[in-house]
C-alpha cells in the first residue's frame, strides 16, 4: 500500500462528508473540523510537517503541549474577544479529534499505520456536578408568577426539566405531535439526530396538558413551547429567564444552569431507585460513563447520611 501524500486541510472536505453519511450533527462536524483545522495551522507556524504522511505522534504531542500553555479559547477568531484560556476539557478534545480522524484515515486506507493510537488523552480534573436540593426547587418554582403566558410556560418547562432530565436543546425542540398524551410519553430528537421515547410522570402530565390548552398561544406553529407571537424560543431565553429565577429564590450563581436540572434529575432518580441502564435510555447517553459518574455521587450521598444517620452513632458507647 503506497500512503497517499496530502494535508489535512484537504482530508477535513473528505472526512466532514463521511461523518455527514454517518448521521453526526453539523455541530459535531463543525466542532471536528475546526480542531482539525487549528492543528493544521498550529504545523504550517511552526515549520512542522504538514502532509499525513509525515505528521506522527511527536507532532500531535507538540500541539497538545501548545494548548495546555494558556492558549486563549477563541485566539484564532476575528470577532470574539475572550481572553480565558483552553480548558483540560478542551485540550482533551482535541486529542480525541486527531485519534479519530487518524483511526478514519486508516479505515479509509490513506495511511498504512496508524501513528496515533499510541496518543494518550491529557487527564482533565475530575468534574464537579451541581445539583439542587428539594428545597431550591421548591423556592425556584414559588418564585415563578403563573397567572401569565409566559410564567405559566416557564414553570412548565422547568417541571418537565426536572421530570425527565432532557436537554435544554431538546426541550426548545420539542414539537406539539412529539406529545403521546395516552401514553404519557413523548418523543425527543437528542445529540446525533438519536430518537427516543421519554417517559413522564402524572403531575407533570397534567401540567403540559394544561399548558396546551389553556396557556399556549394560538399559533400553527409546530414547536410545543412558543412565544407569544408564536416564534420558537431560543437556547439564550430560556436560560435567561431561569437565571432570574435561581437569583430570585436565592440560588448561589454556580447552579444558574439549565443542565444543573438534568444533573438533579439524575441524581434524584438513582436516590429513589433507579437503575443506571434505565437512566442512561432516558437521559440518551451513547455510553455509561457519565451514567455511572451520577451513580458514584448517588453512592456518596448515601454513604454521608449512612455515617451521619447511622443508629450505632446514637448509643453511647463506651470506646
């Protein structure tokens, strides 16, 4: 097999359409395509090897060594002025990018071997998850005035947040014919273009039927939660509307996240019984990984109130 003599650039046109044949998300094949591309222009400055041929695990080495020196998250955009650095996140993305496109490269027979499969992934710092007590709940949804469209609306979304643990991307995308009020379910397009059914409980059930009903705006629009002019809402109001909501009941600033309620659903579902291969079907992740981060969380909680609430720490006990 004679290993073909190309760069990366040209490869990425290559590899962006098989990961659209594939059924990958244009964000996730723009997010490919750009780390390729930073990669790319990090080689051509530094005088270093450009075609594929050429470029092995050194290289790749050099590059990560390159991101995890402060480099600014958005120094190659024109438009953007950020001066926060890459994340361990971050810089671990980028290596996953190289190993798989250089795994394609060798699927796709570019290269005879592949240089890469030796590139370990930087560690990244373990990640804290936040989540909300019964209590912030609670106060976050007393704070809400329901007597209008909108208020009505955004207790509803919060409600089915909490419920299902679906993403806010899913929930600004959930369409009226997506709802099985018979079987109070309903279907979500998740990350990947991935379909699956969705459970919900009675409460919550009632409260999107009432919404429908009563609350929503006349509109032809096929988006189930709209504005009232009948305009799908955007990613940025609705996590807009429940900052205000955290900051008015009194939430502490690092939990004003829509993704805090998914994490809070998680979390809650495996304290009160749930299974870790059910809640990885609801919450649509590809593997276990982070299904089992939310069960280690789930485990300490229930390790701190067994050394807390123990009976044995009642006796008085000579030692």
């Amino acid at each position: 097999m004679t290993e073909i003599s190309l760069n990366i650039v040209r490869l990425t046109e290559s590899y962006a359409l098989c990961l659209s044949t594939e059924g990958k998300s244009p964000k996730t094949i723009e997010w490919y395509t750009t780390n390729l591309k930073r990669f790319a222009r990090f080689l051509e400055n530094n005088q270093l090897p450009g075609s594929i041929s050429e470029i092995g695990v050194v290289e790749a080495r050099q590059f990560i060594s390159h991101l995890q020196t402060g480099v600014k998250r958005w120094e190659d955009h024109y438009n953007i002025k950020d001066d926060k650095p890459l994340s361990a996140f971050s810089v671990q993305g980028y290596a996953r990018t190289i190993k798989a496109f250089w795994s394609w490269l060798l699927n796709e027979e570019y290269i005879s071997h592949n240089p890469m499969a030796g590139l370990k992934l930087p560690k990244t710092p373990k990640k804290v998850i936040s989540t909300f007590s019964q209590e912030e709940i609670q106060r976050m949804l007393n704070s809400i005035i329901r007597t209008t469209h909108r208020g009505f609306r955004n207790h509803t979304m919060i409600l089915l947040l909490l419920d299902t643990g679906i993403r806010l991307s899913e929930l600004i995308n959930l369409q009226v014919d997506d709802l099985d009020f018979l079987q109070s379910c309903f279907l979500v397009r998740g990350k990947g273009r991935k379909e699956r059914v969705v459970p919900m409980s009675a409460k919550v059930f009632k409260v999107l039927l009432k919404y429908q009903k009563l609350w929503r705006p006349v509109s032809d629009s096929p988006y189930f939660f709209i504005d009232q002019h009948g305009r799908p809402l955007t990613r940025f109001v609705v996590a807009h509307r429940m900052k205000i909501y955290y900051i008015r009941s009194g939430i502490t600033a690092g939990k004003c996240t829509p993704h805090v309620l998914r994490h809070s659903f998680a979390i809650q579902f495996l304290r009160n019984g749930g299974d870790v291969f059910s809640l990885q079907r609801i919450l649509g992740h590809s593997s276990l990984d982070m299904t089992r981060h939310y069960a280690e969380l789930a485990d300490s909680d229930v390790e701190k109130k067994m050394k807390a609430y123990s009976p044995a720490e009642s006796l008085s006990v000579t030692i």
